[in-house]
C-alpha cells in the first residue's frame, strides 16, 4: 500500500501546531511543510478548500483534517505506513 501524501498547513508561534509539529519529528514522518505565513497563495488556497484559516490542518492525499488532537491520533495511529524522513 502507498503511503499517502502529506501537506502540513501551520506556522511557527501557533501552540497547536507545534503539538503536532513535535509528533511529526518524533516518529520523523515525512511532510511538506507550509507555512500559512510564508506563503500567502497557501494560505487562500486552505481557505478556498477548507473555508477556514485555522491551523493546524493535515491534508491527507488532499483531505483536510484540521483539530490538532486529532491529527497527533491520526499520525500516532498510522505512524507505520508514513513515508518517513532519513
């Protein structure tokens, strides 16, 4: 089974995302990281999929999932089949 792609909307000083951001170097899960703030298109674009400017928010082979609870659930749950880091 492939593993599935990972887009990671967050930015830096947000509480949240740094929850999940410490999940994500702990099992050293691979993830595209984007910066809401650094990237002006990537923030419209999560607004124009997801009608929210919140963040954290996980797509998931392009589902969002936004709460970071449950993302750090969804990573811990499927940390064997992500494609990590090396």
């Amino acid at each position: 089974m492939k593993a599935p792609e990972l887009d990671f909307y967050y930015f830096d000083s947000c509480p949240y995302c740094q929850r999940v951001i410490n999940v994500i170097n702990k099992h050293k899960i691979k993830v595209n990281w984007i910066d809401i703030y650094e990237d002006l298109n990537a923030l419209q674009k999560l607004i124009q999929i997801t009608g929210r400017k919140t963040v954290p928010c996980l797509f998931i082979d392009g589902d969002p999932m936004h709460e970071s609870s449950d993302i750090m659930a969804w990573l811990e749950a499927n940390v064997d089949r992500l494609t990590k880091t090396t």
